[in-house]
C-alpha cells in the first residue's frame, strides 16, 4: 500500500512537472489600449499594463504622460513608440494644423523639419499654392481613401486657408530646399 501510495505521489508530481514545462512563460508587461482609442490626448482609463510573449519593437512599458495618440488604436493593441505625437515647441504665432495630402506616396517623401508648400486643386480649376514655407511637425503613417495624414506649422491664417482648400479640393506638396 505504501508503494502504491509513493508511486501516486511521484506520477502526480511528474505530471504537474510535464504540465508546469509547456505552459508559456509569462511576458512582459507593455502598454496596451484598454478600448479602441481614437487619435488624440491620452486620458486616464485609455491604457492598461498586460503581458505579452514578443512585445514589438518600441512597445511602451509604463503609460505616457500627457501622451497625444497619433493614430486609432483596437482595444489589447500594444502602444508603441510611433503612435504617439512628440511633444513639438512651436514658435509664438504657429499652430500645429493637420492636413490630408491626397497622394499617400507624396507624403512619404517628407518627415518632421522638411519645409514644404502646400497646393490644391479644385474640379477644373488649375492648381494654387495655399501654405508656402510651412515645416512638417509629423507624419502619422495613416493612410485611408482621402490620403496621407501629415501635421504642419502654420500661421493661423494659413491653417484656415488649408481648411477651407481641403474642404473642397485635394491637396498636394512641393519639397523646398534645404537651405546650403
């Protein structure tokens, strides 16, 4: 009885031991949505520490403060480093104003500190040139059936002009040269 009783004991532990081996280890703890997010500043509630096997590369470890949230997220999507706005230093009198470039491969030919213009163009008319000189702040890589996402400093009146361009037309970018 004994024997019986040793051997019970040594194939329960064996197979807790089999059962302990092929469990996943548990992952690293990373930022992930907590609901699906839209882009925008980050608020309390937005985000949730939960582990996983192979975070991706720049996943977030602890929530960001005052984090403005570039792109839409899904809930349990992990928050890395290029979803989020860097915190941008605009000089008195500019504004950080968004604009949809209609050609999504235009837009990847800038990035932040290129200086560019902006043209649209409306059904039958030729194309005008409506911001000139302006510096791209960002370039979310949000692409959908109206275009590029890319974030400018404007004056005011040029990111009302750039409203009121997109409203109706389609906007396009000229590349400046970089200053020798």
């Amino acid at each position: 009885m004994r024997r019986r009783l040793i051997a019970a004991v040594l194939a329960a532990t064996a197979t807790l031991a089999a059962l302990l081996a092929v469990l996943p280890e548990p992952g690293t703890p990373v930022v992930v949505a907590a609901r699906d997010l839209s882009p925008g500043t980050l608020r309390e509630g937005d985000l949730r520490l939960a582990p996983l096997n192979a975070p991706p590369d720049g996943a977030l470890r602890a929530p960001p403060t005052g984090g403005v949230l570039a792109v839409p997220m899904r809930r349990g999507e992990p928050l890395t480093d290029v979803r989020l706005l860097h915190p941008v230093r605009l000089a008195p009198g500019l504004v950080a104003a968004p604009v949809r470039i209609a050609d999504p491969d235009a837009a990847k030919l800038i990035k932040p500190g290129t200086t560019i213009g902006v043209l649209a163009a409306w059904e039958g008319q030729s194309a005008q040139l409506v911001a000139d000189d302006v510096t791209v702040l960002s370039t979310p890589r949000t692409q959908d059936d109206q275009g590029a996402l890319i974030v400018l400093a404007t004056t005011t009146t040029q990111a009302a002009q750039l409203a009121a361009a997109q409203s109706g037309g389609r906007l396009s970018v000229i590349l400046k040269p970089h200053p020798v």
